[in-house]
C-alpha cells in the first residue's frame, strides 16, 4: 500500500511539473509579427510615363495583448532598366513610424529623385522628393491591412505597376 502511495504521489508531482510551464505560458500573450509591402514606380513628371525606379516600403507590426506592441518602417529603392540607362539616380531618405497606438500605425517613407548626365563630374538635376505613407487601422469588417498612398504627382510621379 506504501509503494502504491508513494508511486502515486510521485506521478502528481511529475504532472504538475510538466503543466506548470503550460500554464505559465497560457497566462502569457504571444506576440505574433507581419510584414506588409508596398512598391510603388516611380516616373519623372514629364510627359513621358517612364517608370524610372522603384520603391518598396514595408511595414512590420507586432501584435500582442491589447493590440499594436510594436512597428518598424523601412524601404529599400532602387533603378529600372530604363532609369539607370538613362542616368537616373533614386536616393532613400528616413523611413519612420510617426504615430503608434494599440489599434493604429502610420509610417512615413521619403527620399529624392534626380537625373544625372556624364558619369565623371556628374551634372544632376535638382533633387525631387517622394513620400510614400502606410497607415494600418483595422476596420471593423474586412482585412487588417494597412492602406498605403503617396505625395502629390508633381515632379516626381507614382505608378502602382511597371
């Protein structure tokens, strides 16, 4: 009777050592990330639609307990084929998270845009800025996907596809 109580005994105290983590851990809210991207063309704002380069803007959001944890904005640029060959030259400024609450992101990803002749002591043309914005606001039906939009179409113009 002693070694059935001891067995026993022993056995709760094996269960209760491996639950005990599970449990720990079931209190805890699990912080799960997404990355969302965005690429947008860019042209020169003349009359010619050429989409020179390209900026890809990505939003990463982490999501926890009660909401938004954390975000981080970043982008990466560069040339097409036609926009290097014709001397353009894409240069990415800051790219930053400007407002963060529990249920709203909003970024903001800039940099300029210049046309460069002659590759030794290069003569450019003035630097034309772009900006790119991602806000993430979850509606109450529908995708939790940020929405993205961009500057005015002035010296620089945006294309959503090649």
């Amino acid at each position: 009777m002693k070694i059935r109580k001891a067995a026993a005994l022993a056995a709760v105290a094996v269960l209760a050592s491996v639950s005990a983590p599970a449990v720990a851990q079931a209190g805890q809210a699990a912080e799960t990330c997404q990355t969302y991207t965005k690429r947008y063309f860019l042209g020169s704002g003349s009359t010619i639609t050429l989409r020179v380069a390209y900026v890809d803007s990505a939003l990463k959001i982490c999501f926890g307990d009660p909401g938004v944890t954390s975000s981080a904005a970043t982008q990466t640029v560069g040339t097409t084929g036609p926009g290097a060959a014709t001397g353009w030259e894409i240069t990415a400024g800051p790219a930053v998270v400007e407002d963060q609450r529990p249920r709203h992101v909003k970024a903001k990803f800039s940099g300029s845009l210049r046309n460069c002749v002659v590759k030794i002591n290069p003569i450019c043309s003035p630097a034309s800025p772009y900006e790119i914005f991602g806000e993430y606001a979850p509606p109450a039906v529908g995708p939790a996907v940020p929405g993205w939009s961009h500057g005015p179409n002035g010296d620089v113009h945006y294309y959503d596809n090649a």
